[in-house]
C-alpha cells in the first residue's frame, strides 16, 4: 500500500532535512491527481472529505495542505470524543470546510 499512496512512507525516501516544498506533491501520481482536484475545487468553495486508514498518509497530506496553506481538519483515532465533534463542528460551520488550520487528535499543522 505504501508504494501506491506516497514513497515517503518509506523510511529514508524523505529528502532530508526536509523542507516544505512541491517536492511532496511531485513525488506521487496520486497526490498530482488530488492536487489538481482540490485546486479545481477550492475557488468554487467545495468541501471535501478524505478518508484514510493510514495515520502516516494523514501526516504526508497534512505536510501537503500546509503546503497549500488550506484549512483543514483532522480526525484520527488519537482524538478524543470531544475533540472530534468540535472538529466536525467546526468542518460544518466554515464556508469552504475546514477550520482554522489546525489538526484535531494529529500533530499540530
């Protein structure tokens, strides 16, 4: 699963020291295709929902959503009950989903 999603799953295929950069986006044909989806999507205010079982492609498309500076929300199996329905909330409420930028139940963003 890991050589489909994104090669920096792997260990030590991360340039280091690692810097934000399109680096993260070009690397991986799937992250190519949802950068060009999202981008489509984002100037007519869609929301979108991505599911994922592996935590570390949540942090790969966390390290890619502050890349992009898109709000978003984060809900893993670390977050606490409470936490999770304040991030749905919060997903609800803001025009374009997303909150303020921040990860609930990850590590920070």
């Amino acid at each position: 699963r890991k050589c489909c999603n994104h090669p920096y799953l792997f260990p030590g295929a991360e340039p280091e020291p690692f810097e934000e950069g399109e680096h993260i986006v070009a690397a991986s044909a799937k992250l190519l295709l949802l950068d060009r989806l999202l981008r489509k999507m984002k100037p007519r205010g869609d929301r979108v929902l991505l599911f994922c079982q592996s935590t570390q492609m949540l942090d790969v498309l966390q390290d890619y959503l502050h890349l992009r500076r898109w709000s978003y929300e984060r809900l893993d199996g670390s977050a606490r009950a409470e936490e999770r329905w304040a991030a749905v909330a919060s997903f609800q409420r803001q025009p374009g989903g997303g909150g303020g930028g921040g990860s609930s139940g990850g590590s920070g963003g």
